[in-house]
C-alpha cells in the first residue's frame, strides 16, 4: 500500500527542506546574470525571492514555536537551542535580501540594490545546510 498521502510529519519536514534548499540554490544561480534580464523577469524573481525568504521565516516560526518544543521530551537529544540559535542568524541574512528586493523593485540599474544579495543568499545556504543536518 502506498503512504504517500497519508500525514507523515518527518517526510513534511524532508519535503520543506528540500524545497528551501533548491530555492536558494536557483537564487544563488540565477542572481549574477538578474541585471541582464527584462524588467518582467527581473520583477518575477525578486517576487520568488521575497516568497523564499517568507516562507523560510514562516517555516522557522512554525519550528520554534510548534515543531520544536513538541519534539523536545520526544526526542530529547536534538540541539534545539542551536537550531534556535542559527534561525535568529538566518533573520539577519533574510532582512538583508528582503531590503534588497525592496531597493530593486521599479529601478532600471539594480545592480547596486542586489550587490548584498549573493553573500546572503550564500549565508542562508551555509546556516540553512547546518541547521537542517541536525533534523
Ligand atoms: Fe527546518
């Protein structure tokens, strides 16, 4: 019998992970070459980067306010306070590429507005690959 659709929250926190880690990898790729592209695919990316940093805010909160102190007596060897820790670092990187697309959005040269961009997008791959070898 196939379980693929039945609630399974180890297979949920793999399939977010998953998805947050090939999201900044298609930011880190395609960040270089955005000042080259037409305004609609400029726009379009700076859209999926904005959701990419709210959905890896939205996923941190759900971890430290639910998923953490649910399995912190179940599964009690976990750093938790770590992977607490290393979230409030990734707020930091998160901000900066927020204020980035903020600058970028309407401007006709953005290279400036996205020159913090790679070493944050960088940062939160680093943070978010340590983080996730804990789960
Ligand atoms: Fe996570």
């Amino acid at each position: 019998m196939n379980n693929e659709f039945q609630p399974n929250v180890a297979n949920d926190i793999r399939r977010i992970h998953s998805i947050i880690t090939r999201a900044l990898n298609v930011s880190i790729e395609n960040i270089p070459s955005l000042r080259q592209k037409g305004t609609g695919v400029r726009d379009g990316f700076l859209n999926y980067l904005q959701c990419l940093a709210t959905v890896i805010n939205g996923h941190h909160l759900a971890e430290d306010e639910i998923g953490f102190p649910y399995f912190r007596d179940k599964i009690p060897e976990m750093p938790y306070d770590d992977m607490i820790l290393q979230h409030k670092e990734m707020v930091v990187e998160l901000e900066k590429v927020t204020a980035a697309v903020n600058a970028a959005r309407g401007m006709n040269d953005i290279s400036s507005s996205i020159a913090s961009m790679p070493e944050a997008l960088n940062s939160l791959f680093l943070l978010s690959g340590k983080n996730n070898g804990h789960q």
